[in-house]
C-alpha cells in the first residue's frame, strides 16, 4: 500500500512540474520562475500531509510494526496512536556473553551488575547468548502465573515495536532466563542471598523520542 502511495506521490509531483513549465511557456516566460516555485512548494505541502495522514488512518486496527516510513537514516512510525520519529530497528543479532559488565549491541548496551538474592542466579546460568528477538518466545515469570508470550507482554509494556526488534533476549543454553526490563525466568531466579546479576538494557539513538500525537 505504501509503495502504491509513493508512486502516486511521484506521479503528481510529475504532473505539477509540467504545468508548472506549461504555465511559463503560455505567459511567455523563458524561466516558469514564479509559477514553478509555487505550483511544487504546493505539491510537496500535499505530499507531506497525504504521508501523515496515511500514517494516521492506515492499518488503524493492526499492528503498528507494518507503518513505517524510512528517511534520511531515521524512520517515521506510528505507535498507539502517536506518530514517532526513530533509529531504524536492529538487524537480527547473536552474541555470547561470558561475563562482561558491559555488552555493546546493535541498537544499544546491555549492562550487568553483580547482586545478591536479586536478578538473574549466576550459578544457573550455562553458556549465555544474548539475542534480538525471533518470534514466538514464551517466558514464565512466577509461581503462580502461567507462562506468557514474551511479544505480548512487550505491548502491555507499552514497547514501540522498533524497539521491541532491537531488545536482547538472554538465554542460557537453549533456555529463556531474561526479558530486559521483564523479569527473569522463574527457573533462573536467585534464592535470597544468592549471588546473581542485574540487567538494564539501554538503547542508543531517538528510539524514545520525538513523539507526535495525532
């Protein structure tokens, strides 16, 4: 639907250079000058105002990781009803982790903190990856709460998608142990007075920012 759009833009950008030319040649001009200037500051003014309201209006009832709009480096996307300006989301990643307080990944830093009875058990953990999310993860949280998709409890978290794209899953073997900014697993929890480790996922770029209410 958006490619269809851009290719209209372009076609009305076309037709308005034409008469914009027509229009000089008509008045006897050698340069549309005045005529041009107007006729394609007026068109970009409706390009800008189609694209924002497609934004607003499309796939009102969908998901929001389907609207977006790449320009210069950025991308502008719409979430929860707010249109937001971002870092493009991360390419898919897998990195092992083998003890490091600080861990450089695309789309931010991931960083550890050693603890005691809080986070992650360090005695439970068995050959760490850290890992963007591919789909369909599930996580249990707590005794007494059935496990949950992970996807899902990144909306009620209220998590852009182009962030949820970007954030490191944390996983022991081929165990889910961590969701940043989650909860730990219950299978990796610490004991009280148990050594652990505390995780704060902190990503880089305007991927809070800049958020435009319809």
């Amino acid at each position: 639907m958006l490619a269809r759009l851009q290719q209209f833009i372009a076609a009305t950008l076309l037709v308005l250079t034409v008469a914009a030319v027509a229009i000089g040649v008509k008045i006897g001009a050698t340069w549309p000058g005045p005529a041009f200037v107007a006729l394609v500051v007026a068109g970009y003014g409706v390009v800008l105002a189609i694209e924002f309201a497609w934004l607003r209006t499309s796939y009102a009832d969908g998901d929001d990781a389907r609207i977006r709009i790449a320009q210069d480096g950025a991308e502008i996307g719409r979430h929860r009803g707010r249109i937001a300006v971002h870092a493009p989301a991360a390419a898919p990643y897998a990195r092992s982790w083998g003890g490091e307080t600080e861990v450089c990944l695309p789309g931010g830093t991931l960083v550890f903190a050693r603890s005691r009875g809080a986070g992650l058990a360090a005695a439970k953990l068995d050959r760490v990856t850290l890992r963007s999310r591919g789909g369909g993860e599930r996580i249990r949280l707590a005794a007494n709460r059935p496990t949950h998709a992970v996807k899902k409890l990144l909306q009620d978290a209220r998590m852009p998608p182009w962030e949820r794209a970007s954030l490191p899953l944390i996983w022991s073997g081929d165990e889910l142990a961590a969701v940043p900014g989650i909860g730990v697993a219950l299978a990796f929890q610490t004991a009280p007075d148990e050594a652990g480790w505390t995780v704060d996922w902190r990503p880089e770029g305007p991927t809070r920012g800049r958020m435009h209410a319809d």
